[in-house]
C-alpha cells in the first residue's frame, strides 16, 4: 500500500508544477476552498491518518469493536465513498497556503512518513485499534491505506477547482 499511496502523493506534487501561488489561493466563493487549502486539508489528514497507524502499531490496549458497514466496504474497495463530506469546522478554517514550497515540504513528509511506518503497519496487532467516526474502529494498516484512499477522493474535488480557476481565466 505504501507504492499506491505514495504515487498519490508524489501526483499531487507533479501537479502543484501547473499553479501559481495567485491559482493555489483563488476562492470563486467564500464556501468552496482553494486548490491550496484543498491541499493543505489532504496534507493535515495525511498526517494525522498516519498519526493513527503509529498510535496502533505502539498500541498494547486491545479493542474488540470493527469497522461500520461504510467502512468495511470503503476499505474492501480501497476507495473513500464518491460523495461530498461536509466537515464539521467551517471551509475559512482551512488556511490558504502562503507558498508552493510550504505544500511541497508537507507532501515530502507525508511520503517521508509513508516510507517508514510502511515496514510497521503490517506487525501492528490488528486488535490494537483508533476509531475514525464514519468508519469505525481501524486497525495500523486500515489508517495507512485510508491516506491513499482519501488523498484520491479529493482528486476528484482538485478537478473541479480547476474549472473553477479555468472559468475565471486566473493565471
């Protein structure tokens, strides 16, 4: 999982090659991010997923509960549901980027943090647990493939922003 996610990552990075910091931080309207908070949101999670399979793989408290019937067909098809989440905290919490390099050093240690829990997720003991709140209790490795599984869910959110900025012919 390490190669998927990790190629997700490294797609994302390619990508930024396209933007100006003026596209990275363009809103068409106060309740959509910019690509660049949409960046920094796929950053934040990143990190904190892979938080979660580091806290189950040190992990010695055993929990008996599973996955939600969303998370087990999620994680069956190693793909987040194709709908829109509405986050609890309000779009404008998601800071804008100040700089292109800022997101390209958070995606670097995104992948550096991928590279090394990837030799430890795989001997956590899976009864070691953190509970995510729409799909239930997860194990090391279900938290490290949620990172791919989210960060290509928002691929599909970065193409509709880049419509947004084509639309308004920002450079």
């Amino acid at each position: 999982m390490l190669n998927d996610s990790s190629a997700i990552i490294e797609q994302y990075i390619r990508n930024l090659d396209r933007y100006s910091i003026e596209q990275l931080r363009y809103k068409c309207n106060e309740d959509v991010w910019s690509v660049g908070q949409m960046y920094i949101h796929v950053i934040e999670v990143a990190k904190e997923y892979i938080g979660h399979a580091e806290t189950c793989a040190k992990g010695t408290h055993e929990v008996p509960e599973g996955k939600t019937e969303d998370g087990t067909k999620a994680l069956a098809a190693r793909e987040w549901p194709n709908i829109r989440v509405k986050l609890d905290q309000p779009v404008n919490e998601t800071r804008n980027p100040e700089t292109k390099d800022e997101i390209i050093a958070g995606l670097e240690q995104v992948l550096e943090k991928l590279a090394y829990w990837a030799g430890y997720v795989d001997e956590a003991n899976p009864a070691c647990k953190v509970r995510h709140g729409w799909f239930g209790w997860l194990k090391a490795r279900d938290w490290f493939e949620m990172v791919g599984m989210h960060s290509r869910h928002h691929l599909r959110q970065k193409a509709k922003l880049d419509e947004k900025l084509a639309e308004a012919g920002i450079r």
